[in-house]
C-alpha cells in the first residue's frame, strides 16, 4: 500500500514543553487508522502537528511533499482535511452557508451537498438553520460534512464521537465506513476502542508522547498487555 502521510522522528513543542517525542507513523492511501491512548498523551497534539498548528522538528511528508514550515491553510489546499474536537462551526450561519464554506475555490470536489443531505438527512432538515441551535451530534455531523466539502485525499478527526449518544455514535461509524468506500483515507484520534477496532485496518497506541504499539486491530485485542497499561482506566 502506497503510504499517502508519513510522520518520522516528530518533536512537538508547546512553549518549553516538549510533547511529542519521536512520533513515527503513516496512513496508507484509502486506509482507515486510528490512534489511541488515554488524554493527554499528545494524541490531538499530533494531527494538530500535522496540521501545522504546532511547532515541530522532524519530518511530515503528504503524497511526497514536506509540509513542515507550511500554514495551515497550504496544507489544507494540499488535500489535507481536519475535524477538531471543538467542532469549529460558524454559529450564526446557517447549515447550507457552513456547508459551503468549506468548499475549495478552483478544486473540483467528489462530494455536493446532496451527498451530505443524503448520508445525513438531518442536516437536510436544519439546512436554513443556525448551526449555533443545533445539537451536539448534529453540530459534529456539520464539521465532518463541512470538511468533506473541501474533498480532502486523507481527513484526521479527533474525537469524532465524543459526548454523542450511541445512535448518533452509529451513524459517524457508517459515515467514516463510507469515506473508506470512496477511497478517502482516515486518521482517527479515537477513546472509544471498540468503534476504532471495528473500522480501522491498523492502529497506533500512544504513551507520553510516543508511540508504544502498531499492528491490526486483531492483534491489539490479543494483546492484553498493551491495553492494560495503555488504554484502560
């Protein structure tokens, strides 16, 4: 598999403090990833990294091209999308103008949005409302949907299904199973194991800092080891 993001040797740094202390991992094209590990770890640290929204040393290649030194928005018009876990939506717009705002001036994109409306009819209903009136799942629905709009080759989302009731909770995992299926590939900074075990072809653990475990979901629930001191409570 022809690996589309490659991080190596990743320092991060707040300040003084130093966060990230040698992140190596990619996420092939088309390929579903999850990074887990309890909070504060540097989880949302590193697809913030990424995003150039953080000060870094090491190396962050996208399709071959170093993105360390770019702004964020570079890196967006590269093909980079990027959920926060605060959902960043413009409150007092409506559901339709947020939608639009994401869109990418001169990039023909994969998705419109019927195909938003269409994989979440909820929105459909609220479209001429604020997106400030909205629900907390149906806010998160509007952040991932306004992100597709700009047709990102590799989406990170953190946190995508924090705080949302478990049927909400269903339909983000119907709705990252389908970016798969159109060939968009995932990074998912994820607490809840099961969901990134059931959509996911590889995972990455992260400890202080570091990663501490890469391999298949498979291979993670037959490691009680790694779970016991990495990720349960």
């Amino acid at each position: 598999m022809t690996a589309l993001l490659e991080i190596k040797d990743l320092h991060a740094y707040y300040g003084k403090s130093h966060v990230l202390h040698g992140v190596d991992m990619t996420v092939g094209e088309g390929e579903i990833v999850s990074l887990l590990g309890r909070n504060g770890v540097g989880r949302s640290t590193t697809v913030k990294s990424t995003m150039g929204q953080v000060n870094v040393t090491g190396s962050i290649r996208f399709k071959g091209e170093q993105l360390v030194g770019l702004k964020a928005f570079e890196i967006a018009y590269k093909g980079l999308g990027y959920v926060p876990e605060n959902r960043d939506i413009f409150p007092t717009l409506s559901v339709e103008q947020n939608l639009i705002l994401g869109e990418k001036k001169g990039r023909k994109s994969r998705w419109s949005l019927g195909d938003m409306y269409r994989m979440f009819p909820r929105l459909k209903e609220r479209q001429h409302t604020p997106a400030g009136v909205l629900s907390g799942g149906e806010q998160q629905m509007l952040t991932l949907c306004r992100t597709l709009m700009g047709d990102p080759d590799l989406i990170m989302i953190d946190e995508p299904t924090e705080g949302l009731a478990p049927k909400i909770v269903e339909l983000v995992a119907e709705y990252l199973k389908e970016l798969k299926n159109r060939g968009i590939s995932v990074l998912l900074v994820e607490q809840k194991l099961a969901i990134a075990l059931e959509i996911s072809q590889r995972v990455y653990v992260m400890g202080h800092g570091s990663i501490v475990f890469e391999g298949t979901p498979a291979a993670l629930r037959g490691n009680a080891a790694v779970r016991k001191e990495w990720l349960e409570v």
